[in-house]
C-alpha cells in the first residue's frame, strides 16, 4: 500500500487572543477552503509532523483564525508558530478536464509551442493581473501567466507543460 502523500496548504502565524487560537496563513483558493480539512499535520522546521484536528475557525481580515485540539492558551498557540498545513490529497476536491493541482506542476519542465525549452515550474505567485507561473533555467527565472490562453497543455505524465509565450520574450 502507497504512503499517503501530503501538501502543504498553509502555515501557522502567531497566536490570536489568549485561547490558543493562532492566524492561518491560507494557500488554498478560496482562502476559507482550508477550514473544509478538518485534520491537519503540522510540521515545523522539517522535523516530525503532528497531528490536530480543526475545533473552530474563520475568516479574519484577509486571512483566517482557527483553533486547534489540544491547544487552549496562547503559549501552546504560540509553540505552533511557523508551522507548515499540510492536508492528505485523498482529501482534496475531484477537478475538471483541464484542471490541475499548482502542486502538481512543480517541477515540470515548460516548451513553447515551437519546442523552446523555457525552464522548469518552481512556484506560483498570485498577482493584481491574476496567477504567474514561475520558471527557471540556467539561474534565470521568467514569469508567465498561468492563464487558459497561455498554458496549452499539461503533460503529467511526461512532467511536461507546453506554453503559448514566444521565447524571444524571454
């Protein structure tokens, strides 16, 4: 049997009021998505992960607030401080045609339509103009739009996007 695979879906801020609840850094879209998962696995540093189970949470400004089992004050709040989310993907939502996980393209190598190799897919950044793709190749890093119109197929299983975006741009 496959171990389990786990993505990191968001981080743990300081501690918020004297409860032991903590600010939560959400990675997912819509933001309030990460309160759906209802165990999460905290890992800090690299070390070990630990199990909590979500008691409570909500938006706050911007982000969100949650508070966790086994955690009632504010300093166990604040031992979590920094820690990565990261949810079981068996947990995670079915997608459409054409849609992908932004996990799921780490790493993958992005071809121009003409065969130009661009680099390989190291993260996302949400910008005002909407998602960008960032790739490297040779300690250069390109931002492409991670738009329908500009990403023309995704390849999982050759670890291949293939782009609309013209290499002289680059």
């Amino acid at each position: 049997m496959a171990a389990e695979e786990w993505l990191t879906v968001g981080r743990i801020g300081s501690p918020y009021g004297v409860k032991g609840w903590v600010h939560v850094e959400s990675f997912t879209e819509p933001l309030e998505r990460l309160l759906k998962y209802r165990h999460w696995r905290l890992r800090q540093g690299g070390g070990e992960p630990s199990a909590r189970r979500v008691m409570e949470g909500r938006s706050h400004g911007s982000a969100l607030v949650a508070r966790l089992e086994g955690i009632e004050e504010r300093n166990a709040a604040a031992l979590l401080k920094g820690a990565e989310i990261e949810v079981a993907r068996s947990e995670f939502p079915k997608l459409a045609a054409r849609e992908f996980y932004q996990a799921d393209l780490i790493g993958l190598a992005v071809v121009n339509l003409q065969g130009v190799q661009l680099g390989e897919v190291r993260h996302f950044v949400d910008t005002p103009g909407g998602t960008v793709m960032v790739v490297s190749q040779a300690g250069r890093e390109h931002w492409l739009p991670a738009t329908r119109r500009h990403l023309n197929r995704v390849d999982l299983a050759a670890r291949k996007v293939v782009v609309d975006w013209p290499a002289e741009l680059e």
